[in-house]
C-alpha cells in the first residue's frame, strides 16, 4: 500500500492504492443469488421474510447457535443448511451474500470474516459495539470491493428522502440549530426470558455466544435480552439513537460530532441491568448546531421521533410521517404520511442492497454511513461511563485526551 494512503483515505475508500478483490462470482441480470443468515432471531427471521420477496433469491445456509432458532427459520427455508458456527457458513464458495443479525458484539468480526470471504453483507445495526471497530470493517469492505448494506432503513424511506429535499435541501427550513431526537418505551429492551430457557438447552452453545467476551456462566437474561447488557450491546443508545442520528447526518450532510455529553442511569428497572433504562445525550456538530437524545424506559411513557429545528421553520418525522410547521402564526402545517406495508422501510433498504449486488453501487446505508452512526451513538455511551465530555477530533476521527 502506498505509504502516502491515510486512515481517512481508507474510509472512504477513494484511494487508487485499494486495489479491489476480484468477484468469487460475478452476477448478471437475471442469475440466482445465493443468500446465508448468521443470527436466526426475531430480527433476523424478520428480514429473512424481507429478502424473501425476492423471487431471484435462494437461501441456502443459516447458522445460529440455538439450534432452535434454525430450525424456525428452516421451515420458512427447508432446503437451506444449518451451521452453529459462522465460518463453516462462509466457507460455501457458493454463497454470494451473508446477513449478518447476531447480537451486537458480534458484528464486527462476523461482518470482516464475511467481507474477506468475499461475500456481500448485509448487517443490522450498530455496525461495531466499540468505537474502535469501526475502521477496520470499512477497510475490509473497500480493499475486498464488497457490498456491505447496515440496516440505517431510513436512508431508504422515501417519505424521509422527500422531507429531505423539499425542506432540508431547499433551504425552506432556514439555518437549522438543534436536532431533537427522541424514542421511549422500546419494549424490546424490557424483555424477560421464557421459562424455556432458565436453564442452558442442551442445543444452545452458550460458549459460541459468549465468543470473544469475558466468561461468565448462563444467563437467560443475558442471551435473550442482551440489548440491556453493555458487554452485549449498547442500550438504547446504539440500538435506537443510531437510527436517529443516521436521519440527522443524512439531512444535514454531516456526520462528525467535535464532543458528546451524557447523563443517565439505571433509575427503575434494577434486574442486573447494566444499560441506563433512563439516558440524554448531547453532540455538538461544526455545522453550529447540536443533536440530542433523550429515552426512558419508565412505564407509560411512549413515542419517537426526530425534530429538525430551524430559523425559519420545524421539520417532526418518525417511521410512519412527516410533519413541517412554518414559522407565523397563521401558517399552516403540511403533513404527509409514508408507505402503507409491513415494514416498507426495511423492504426498500434491502432492495437497495440487492440491486447494488448485481451493480456493484454503493448502497444506501453504506458501511461508512453505518460506521460513523455507530461512532456517534459510541461517543454517547462513553460519555456516559466515563462521566465527563468527550472531545473528538472530526479530522483524526480520535477521542481527544484529558
């Protein structure tokens, strides 16, 4: 590699000195494309039925370390092969593209072990459960010239693409100085095991889903709500203020904050949990403005969305509308709704990302658009557990020292 190749040259992967991995297989028009899961769960069969819609679509392995979640997933796909170890599903030279929807600290490495293996991956998100995992799965996407799609499903919407160009783009909103984004009672993050698994299925290999973490003995909680654990996952930060702070970097074209506060804690639900149930953070972007969060978990208390507040006028958006109010105090506001459907959002992120398989584009939610959400969210929680601001250089992409 050229020794003049910077750390953001291979981000961004504009560099001549990347040179591309040739195809394992290279896809027409109208060939079959061969598709293998890793993580069966509730969101992974979720978007297994997604990708299913495809009718150019085999899938052909699913690997899960719970022999019962493959066997869900086969009987929507009796032909497919079952794995409980991600590598023997990559070592199919058959299989053209991996999903990747385990839990979060296992992303990264399956992710790169897929790219390298030359596979198209589609990954859930948060792309990394640390911020220093980041670059090296970007890396591996762009010197192996893989697809990798991260499941920022917003970047798809088109009533989020719209709200983008009549009133972002336009300029109509005026000089925007705040981004609010909010998500309360996310049920998912209060889950509690069925008694199925209070003790270890023989058939659930604990050990392969502890992986690279530090050993600790079963846990139901642990496995089947990990998103309240930080070994596991990040808490409400990563697994919903990514999303929303992907809509901010979309609308306001940048994707860097220069610091992060954040207060919270574990205020009501004390089961072990190691996640705040109750978190506000703060970043501030060069652009001038600031992007906050703000979530509890506290019963009765629901609802989610994204507020883009400007000079000249207020943008509210969430999943299913949008909303603009102008600034006068006569002026009327124009709402308009999204696409009827299941999950139209997630249906047209995974379109993208197969259409871009057959044409070699970048997709919607690239692995640098999905890395640098990631980052985001990341500078929240270490803000949190470190207690104190966070610097960050946009330039160096490098949390600054005390």
């Amino acid at each position: 590699m050229n020794t003049q190749t910077t750390r953001r040259d291979l981000l961004r992967g504009g560099t001549a000195a990347l040179t591309a991995a040739s195809w394992s297989r290279v896809l027409g028009a109208n060939d079959r494309i061969r598709y293998g899961i890793i993580g069966a769960g509730d969101r992974g069969q979720h978007d297994m039925g997604l990708f299913m819609t495809n009718k150019s679509l085999d899938v052909a392995a699913i690997c899960d370390i719970y022999a019962v979640k493959i066997d869900e997933a086969k009987s929507k796909a009796p032909n497919a092969k079952g794995f409980s170890d991600h590598r023997a599903l990559l070592d199919m030279k058959d299989i053209d593209i991996v999903q990747v929807t385990t839990p979060d600290h296992w992303h990264a490495a399956i992710a790169i072990d897929a790219l390298n293996a030359g596979k198209d991956v589609y990954c859930e998100k948060p792309l990394t459960l640390r911020i220093e995992e980041g670059p090296p799965v970007v890396k591996a996407a762009r010197v192996n010239n893989r697809v990798c799609q991260v499941g920022m499903q917003q970047r798809s919407g088109k009533h989020y693409l719209r709200a983008k160009a009549e009133y972002i783009d336009s300029g109509r909103i005026g000089k925007v100085t705040l981004c609010r984004t909010w998500w309360h009672g996310n049920s998912y993050h209060l889950r509690k095991a069925p008694e199925s698994l209070k003790t270890q299925p023989s058939n659930l290999d604990w050990a392969r889903f502890v992986g690279p973490l530090k050993w600790r003995d079963y846990d139901p909680q642990q496995y089947y709500n990990f998103r309240a654990y930080l070994d596991f996952g990040g808490g409400q930060v990563t697994d919903l203020f990514t999303h929303w702070i992907d809509v901010v970097h979309m609308f306001m074209g940048q994707d860097i904050p220069f610091s992060a506060q954040a207060a919270g804690g574990v205020y009501n639900y004390k089961d072990g949990r190691t996640a705040p149930d109750t978190i506000n953070v703060a970043l501030q972007y060069p652009g001038e403005y600031t992007a906050t969060f703000e979530a509890t978990l506290a019963p009765g208390i629901t609802g989610d969305g994204v507020e883009i507040c400007g000079t000249q006028g207020r943008l509210v958006i969430d999943r299913a509308h949008f909303e603009f109010f102008p600034v006068g105090r006569n002026a009327q506001s124009t709402l308009v709704k999204a696409e009827p459907g299941p999950d139209p959002l997630t249906q047209a992120h995974i379109d993208n990302f197969l259409d871009c398989v057959k044409t070699r584009k970048r997709p919607n939610g690239d692995v640098l658009i999905g890395h640098r959400s990631a980052q985001a969210s990341h500078l929240g929680n270490i803000s949190y557990m470190q207690k104190r601001r966070i610097d960050f250089d946009p330039v160096r992409e490098e949390i600054l020292p005390l």
